[in-house]
C-alpha cells in the first residue's frame, strides 16, 4: 500500500482510494439528490444514486433506518 493519507495516516493501494478517503476529512458533498424536495448530499455519485431510488421503490420504507452514532 503506497498511497498513505496525510491526515490519519490509512494506506491505500490506488491514488484514487486516497482521493476518494479524503473526502472524509474535508466534507466535501458534492452530489446532491435529484429527487424534488430531498436535501440530501453525497461525497459518492454511486450512494447518492443508491439514496435516489430509494425514493422511486417505495418497498424499502419498510427497512429500519441506520442511525448514527
């Protein structure tokens, strides 16, 4: 693992895991849940898009909500 984080010092085996990382430390969110009225931002496209549909399939209103600590 080569590509080591300057801030909490994790490794990464690929620059593009230490840019993605990173986004942790300065909170960047930058995509921004297109379903009217939802606020929601993400630092990851692929969980912004997985939060989307939970919006369109209303057969996941059932699961328990993750809380966090």
């Amino acid at each position: 693992r080569k590509y080591k984080c300057k801030i909490c010092e994790k490794s990464f085996t690929t620059s593009g895991h230490l840019a993605r990382h990173s986004r942790i430390h300065t909170g960047e969110r930058k995509h921004v849940c297109p379903y009217p009225g939802c606020d929601s931002r993400f630092a990851r496209q692929d969980n912004c898009m997985q939060h989307y549909r939970t919006h369109l399939n209303p057969k996941n209103k059932s699961r328990k909500k993750k809380t966090l600590k």
